[in-house]
C-alpha cells in the first residue's frame, strides 16, 4: 500500500517537473520588447550633421541607411526589418538635444545609433541616460563616451582619441626625440582630448618638445593666420587635430608657406578622398596619420575577402558612393558592428539587452577593420576599438608601416 502511494507521489512529482520545465521553457522563449521593437520592425534613432562645417561626415548617415536597406532586403534580423531615422544637427549641440527628444519621445526609436560629433553626444548624453535609451557606437573618439560607472547607456565605437594621441607620441619619441612641436588643435571636447593623449604620451618630454600650441573653433572660416602663427615658432614637427574642413585648409596652407615640418594629421580628418584630394596630393605627400580601417581606394585589399564584400554592397546599394573617402568605409564598419549586437539580442528587445550584446563583442571583426584590429567590450570596457597602426601618405594612398599598436586609456 505504502509502495502504490509512494510510486503515485513519484509520479505526480515527474508530471509536476514536467510541466514546470515546458511552461518554463516556453517563458524563456517569449519575445521580450521595448519601445521601438517589435514583431516586425526595429526603429532605430540617428543624429548626423548633414549640414554646417562638420557636413563631410553626412556620408557616414547615408551609408548606414543603405547597410540597413540591404540587411531589410536580405530578410532583415530575424525576421524583423530596420526602420532607419536619421536626423540633421548642423553639427549644433542645441539642435542634437531637439533631434534626441524627437527620437525617442515622437518617433519611439529603441534606442540611438551612430550619433556623430563630441559637442553633439556631450549635449545629449545626460538626456538619453536619465531615460535609459542607448546611445549605443557614438561617432566620436572622445574618452568620456566609454564610461560604463557614470554613464552606462553610453558606448563609442572608433578608438579613443587619447589612445591615439599616445601612438603618435610613441612614433615621435622613437624617430625624432628632439623635435619642436607645434600643435593646431579643435578648441572643443575632440581637440582637447587628442592633444591630452599626445601630452600623457610625451610625458616629461611634453614641456621641452612644444613650442607652441594655437586652437580654433569650428565657426571660423579660415585657420591659415594660425597656421602662420604655428610656422613662425621655428617648429619642425607639425600636429593637425583637425576635422576634415580645416584639415584640408591646413595641408593647403603648410604648403602655400613653404613650410616642411614631420606633419601628424589626426584620423578624422586624414581621409584621402574628402580631405586628402581636395588639398592636392602634392601638398600631403609624406604626411602621417593612424588607421583602424582599410582604405576603400587602396588597390591593396582588392582581393580582400572583407572588402571584396564592401566593394559589392557598393556597386548594389551606394554606387555614387567615394570609396576613397574614410567617412564610406567608417559607416560601413559602424553600421556591420550594429548588425551583430542585434544578432546576439535575439528575440530580447530591450534597451537593457542592447547594451548587454554592446558589451559582450569577443573578436569581432568588420570587413573593413586592418587585419589584427578587433572588436572587444565587456561590462567594465565600453572602448570597442584601441589599436592602430602608423601610416605615411605617398603618390595617392596611405602606406602602412610599424606594427599594430595598442593605445588603450590609462594603459
């Protein structure tokens, strides 16, 4: 009697496990959404300055649109489509607060993608964390957008501005430890924070070695009466931390002046195709930048299984596209990382799980990174990307030189 009961108790408990196991089961497969996810669609917010100086990176916008439009058109992300929202700031932070707010409180974006510019994510930062909405791959270098503590809804993508600015110090103190510098820098959040990593590189060395420094704001029409300044101080090493407008005035004006310093130009403005050309290739032969990214006009990757990849999206989807602008092959790169945390997320929509695949990249690897540079983030490291390696500019391309350096902040 006692053995019945007992085997009818066993029993009941199986069935009991049983069903807890099928009902558990099927919760974890529950789609879960937030604002902006669905079914059917992912909204996804974006800020880029179309227009006003910093317009040169408009492309970057464009060529995620069109990633997104062959993701949609290949099937989308599991099933689900991408509705791309990408607005103008001019490059104004007052104006990049006004999109932000109209992203999330009108047209319902799961989170915010790509935003561009450090003056524009300082401005909406502070906004978009008290919400709780990603602002996931800033389109900045700027070290305080990878602050997991103070800001964990904040991640960059590109390396950190003073990473490079520490490989730069790293390639004079080898080559030329006895140098006068002079230094042009952006009198913003991006100028400041390269010439800071330039500095921590040097080191002691900083005081003797610069001998002048000289800033300008981005709503000045023309920077030659600094470059003229910068000349006059009997410099031979030349820094230009400068965005592509006045990048390209600044190769001009080195040249016009007759001046032949070791030039640095930061990577943001060191693309050839709208940086590089316009000033004249004559005028920036042997000038010396630092890339994370293959360049779309280097005949050198043509049988590059990534960029074999990246020359086909552009035939179909972005003829008219530059391949030699920097700005082609950067929204490419962004918008591929973007694909691969919506991957992970799976059926998990949630603002929180965004930043969760953000910060569980191991290796990854867009088609169009320099062979070795790789993507990783953890919950403590919001800096995608922190290698480069040097580059000199001869004839009408980039050659890369040295190894792979690792610049990573307060490393």
């Amino acid at each position: 009697m006692l053995s019945a009961r007992l085997k009818l108790n066993v029993a009941a408990v199986s069935t009991a496990v049983v069903a807890l196991a099928v009902t558990g089961g099927s919760a974890f497969a529950q789609k879960k959404y937030d604002t902006g996810a669905s079914d059917t669609e992912i909204k996804i917010g974006n800020i880029m300055p179309y227009s006003g100086p910093a317009s040169a990176y408009g492309v970057i916008g464009k060529m995620e649109d069109a990633y997104f439009k062959m993701i949609n058109e290949q099937g989308g992300i599991n099933g689900r489509k991408i509705k791309f929202i990408t607005y103008d700031d001019g490059y104004s932070p007052p104006k990049a607060v006004e999109q932000a707010r109209k992203l999330v409180e009108s047209d319902e974006v799961l989170f915010v993608f790509g935003p561009l510019g450090t003056p524009s994510n300082s401005a909406i930062q502070k906004y978009l964390n008290a919400k709780k909405v990603p602002q996931v791959f800033v389109a900045t270098g700027a070290t305080k957008f990878g602050d997991p503590k103070g800001f964990p809804w904040t991640m960059g993508w590109q390396p950190p501005y003073q990473s490079e600015g520490k490989i730069y110090a790293k390639h004079l103190l080898a080559t030329k430890p006895d140098a006068k510098v002079a230094i042009l820098y952006q009198n913003d959040d991006f100028g400041k924070d390269l010439l800071k990593g330039l500095k921590d590189g040097l080191g002691e060395a900083a005081k003797k070695m610069i001998v002048a420094e000289e800033s300008y704001e981005v709503s000045e029409p023309s920077i030659d009466s600094h470059i003229v300044k910068l000349k006059s101080s009997g410099a031979d090493v030349y820094f230009s931390i400068t965005t592509p407008k006045f990048a390209a005035q600044s190769i001009k004006k080195v040249a016009e002046l007759g001046w032949k310093p070791m030039y640095f130009q930061s990577n943001v403005g060191a693309s050839v195709g709208s940086v590089l050309k316009p000033a004249g290739y004559e005028n920036a032969q042997g000038l010396l930048s630092a890339a994370y990214a293959k360049d779309g006009a280097d005949p050198q990757w043509d049988n590059d299984e990534g960029m074999k990849k990246f020359y086909a999206f552009l035939a179909k989807y972005a003829p008219d596209a530059n391949k030699a602008d920097g700005s082609v092959v950067y929204g490419y790169g962004q918008a591929q990382t973007l694909v691969q945390v919506l991957k992970q997320a799976g059926d998990t929509l949630t603002r929180e799980n965004i930043m969760k695949q953000a910060a569980s990249l191991k290796d990854f690897a867009p088609d169009t990174l320099l062979p070795g540079v790789k993507i990783n983030t953890s919950a403590k490291d919001f800096y995608p990307i922190e290698q480069l390696q040097m580059m000199r500019f001869k004839g009408e391309k980039y050659e890369l030189f040295g190894p792979i350096i690792s610049g990573e902040v307060g490393g």
